[in-house]
C-alpha cells in the first residue's frame, strides 16, 4: 500500500499520528488456585485495575491484551498502574506486560511523540 497516504485514510487505519498502543500481559497463578479464586481475582481485575483505569482488556485469565476504552493509547502511567495493582495480588505466583507497542499493526515500531 501506497505510503502518500489521506489524513482520512491514516485515521482509518490507525497509522502514523493515529497509532494506538497498548500491551500484552501474561499471569501465572498459584498452584492449587480453583476456579472461583480465578473468578474473583478476575472480577476485581477488570473492575480495579482495568475499568478504573479507563482500560479494556481483550483476552483468557492468563493471558490477554491492554489497550484503551476508547479511541487513542494506553500511556506508560496507565502501564505503571495495572503493574502495580497486580504486585499486590496473592493469587499471582509471576505476571509479565510487555512494553507498550502497537495495538493494530505489532510488528511495526512506535511513532516518537
């Protein structure tokens, strides 16, 4: 595809100006954890640390994908936030977030601000 492209059309891919950024995560549980220890850290999750945050989170109970609620991207305080909700959670034995990166297109790098 041709790189001369419209305002309209760089909006509607979501390229250049328009990029949106977000972040993997991936949790490992406590051996032993049921399901309905699960349920609840995951209900608190999305409640206390995603929703609050103005997050959505696309994805299982151990592994998904943080981008805003709404059209733009998750900044690194909203990053450093999920971080910190989820150091303070027993249930987690490890939790991994990738550094921010490009929500539709991965491969490519982000845009310096």
């Amino acid at each position: 595809m041709a790189t001369n492209r419209s305002r309209r059309l760089r909006k509607k891919l979501c390229v250049d100006e328009f990029q949106e950024l977000g972040f993997e995560l991936n949790l490992t549980y406590k051996d032993g954890l049921d399901d309905k220890a699960i349920d609840d850290f995951l209900d608190a999750f999305l409640d206390d640390a995603i929703a609050a945050n103005g997050l959505s989170y696309v994805g299982g109970d151990d592994y998904g994908f943080v981008c805003l609620g709404k059209r733009g991207s998750v900044d690194e305080e909203q990053r450093t936030q999920v971080e910190a909700w989820l150091k303070g959670r027993s249930e987690l034995t490890e939790y991994k977030l990738s550094p921010l990166m490009d929500v539709w297109y991965p491969e490519n790098p982000i845009n310096p601000a």
